[in-house]
C-alpha cells in the first residue's frame, strides 16, 4: 500500500511538474506573441506671432546750437515670437507712420535721415524709408527672439525737435 501511495505522490508530482510546463509553456508563447500596429497623422497648425516693443514712438531732441553730427534719437527693445515651420523665415519691420518731412520742420527735400542699428539675434540694421516698411529683425524656424533697435538721426533736426510714430510688425508664412 506504501508503494501504491509512494507511486501515486510521484505520479501526482510528475503530473504537476507537466501541467506546470505546459502552462509556463502557453505562458511564453502568449508572450512572444506580438500585434504590430501603424498609424500615421498628419498635424498640421497655424503659424502664429506674438510682438511686445517698449515703445512705438521717437522723440527726437532739437540739435545744440553748432552741433552738425548725428542725434540720438532712443531706442526700442522688442521681443518677438513666432510658431512657424521649421524652415518658415520670421520678419520684423518697422515703418514710420509720418513723413520724414516732419523731422526737419516740414521742408521738403531735405538731407534728414532716421537711421536704426540692431543688436541681439537676428537683429538687422537699415535706414527708415518714406512710408515703407524697412527690414528689422529676419530668422528662420520659430522660436523667440529680443533685442534693441538704436535709432539716430542724420541731418537737419526742427529747431522744437520732433516726434515720429512708428508702426512694427511681425510676420510669418
């Protein structure tokens, strides 16, 4: 009888050793089982511009007497952010919203020029032209950029001085 139980604990033993393979087994090939799965999108967003200048006006001081050389006119700090495509150029420009006339008491004809010099990336130099827009600031791809434009006048100033409004816009494709 002690054999017959002996035999029936190892048959017992070997069944479970067996049902256990077999299940680790079922185990295992679940597991390497894989489901593969491609999904494709396409995003797509607008471009979009965000500009903060510290101000959009010159104040130009009346030139000291026998002073001939270039006045300070100020200068404007911006910060400048676009979302755009990777290889989307950014612009900034500035316009003078008053004719130049102005700046010299209203002659016409006259020398008088508003100059800027840019500084931090992406930051351009140019001169102010009549009632058209002037290049200030160029990059490619988004992303945020400051700097600060220095402005200064050449040529004849208005004995009171004068004031030239400005006009800056950020633009993206």
């Amino acid at each position: 009888m002690l054999t017959s139980l002996c035999l029936s604990a190892r048959a017992r033993v070997t069944v479970s050793l067996v049902v256990s393979a077999v299940v680790a087994l079922g185990v295992v090939a679940q597991a390497s089982d894989q489901a593969i799965a491609i999904t494709r999108f396409l995003a797509t967003f607008r471009t979009s511009t965000s500009l903060r200048v510290s101000d959009h006006m010159l104040v130009i001081n009346p030139q000291p007497d026998g002073q001939t050389g270039p006045i300070f006119a100020g200068s404007i700090e911006f910060r400048a952010a676009a979302r755009t495509s990777r290889d989307g150029e950014v612009l900034l420009t500035v316009e003078p919203l008053a004719s130049m006339d102005t700046l010299c008491g209203g002659a016409s004809g006259t020398d008088t020029a508003v100059e800027f010099q840019g500084s931090g990336e992406g930051a351009q130099s140019g001169v102010l032209r009549e009632a058209r827009p002037e290049a200030a600031a160029r990059w490619v791809g988004s992303g945020l950029h400051t700097g600060r434009l220095i402005f200064t006048v050449r040529g004849p100033v208005a004995p009171q001085g004068a004031t030239l409004p400005l006009r800056f816009l950020l633009t993206a494709p």
